[in-house]
C-alpha cells in the first residue's frame, strides 16, 4: 500500500477504495513502461477520475500481496483489503492509514513526522527534480487547477517551481504570491 501512495501520489481515500480491475497493468509510455491505475470518480476528490502511472517497483509489493490474498482465499474486489475477521476483504479506512503509517516509521527508527499526504508530496518533489512538466504533475495529482499544482510545487520546492518561468519578460514573483498554499 506504502509503495502505491508513494510511487502514484494517490490519496488515502484513493488508496483505500482502490479495486483490483482499477489496476489496468502494465502500460508502455514514451519514458519508460509503468503500472496504470483507474482513479475512479466515486473514489476520487470531488469526482475527478483520472489515470495514474505507477513505477514498475510497485509490481513485486503488488504480486506479494495478491499471492497473500489467494493463500487466505480472500476474493474481493477491494484491492487493499482487510484481511482478519470478522470481515475479510472489506474496505480499509483512510483512519487506518493515518494510524499505521506513523507506527511503521517509528518502528522502522524514522523520528520525522510520517503521513500518507507526505508521501504524495515527495513524489509530486521528484517529479519536479526529474523535469517532469507541471501539466503532467496536475494530472498525475488529480488537480483542477494548473494553479494549484503550481502553489504545491512552489511550497514544496521553490526553486524548482519558479525557474522556466523566472526567465519570462516582466516576471515578478510577487505577482504569484497568494498568500496561501
């Protein structure tokens, strides 16, 4: 489930109402093949289905869990599901992510603050680093708005955000400056 938040920058509610046949497989791009999934609207923010492209890492985690899945005969169709009684294969909630994310980064000795919006950050972070366009971005994150990605990128990295367009005759960066984030 980690690897999938964090390789697709998918929300808890995203991750959470995920469905096997929302995993439309391996798909060849023009950088590279990646793992698409079907963000449907009823799982979506405010409805907004899209289509997410995965690195080809999520497929062992992904392959493990679905072999855990057959071992216990779960046949649901919620991907990540629960898998103790009384309900196996019922639909996890976003709650349990906010709970089990931090306990795993403790246990594993992280002393930051973990979060499943963390991990949509950091990669929406790289992708920036690797030059990926911001219009792919806003796809990607599921945003309205070219705006909104931008004021994501701008908070997350700076730097990086304002640079092609820094070059523009008459740019200001206070002309962007909203005031929030």
């Amino acid at each position: 489930m980690i690897a999938f938040a964090y390789s697709g920058g998918l929300r808890a509610a995203e991750l959470c109402g995920l469905e096997v046949a929302d995993v439309l497989g391996v798909k060849p791009t023009p950088s590279g093949d990646v793992v698409m999934v079907h963000v449907r609207p009823e799982i979506a923010k405010r409805g907004r289905e899209r289509h997410v492209a995965l690195g080809l890492d999520v497929l062992p985690y992904l392959e493990a869990w679905q072999a855990t899945r057959d071992r216990l005969g779960i046949r649901s169709p919620v991907l990540f599901c629960t898998i103790s009684k009384p309900s196996p294969g019922g639909k996890l909630d976003t709650s349990y992510m906010r709970r089990r994310l931090p306990a795993l980064a403790r246990r594993a000795g992280i002393s930051r603050r973990v979060h499943m919006h963390a991990l949509r950050a950091t990669m929406a972070t790289e992708m920036v680093h690797e030059s990926v366009p911001l219009s792919t971005l806003q796809a990607q994150l599921g945003h309205s708005s070219l705006l909104t990605t931008f004021l994501y990128v701008k908070k997350l990295a700076p730097e990086l955000a304002l640079a092609p367009i820094a070059t523009r005759p008459g740019w200001r960066e206070d002309s962007l400056d909203t005031g929030s984030a």
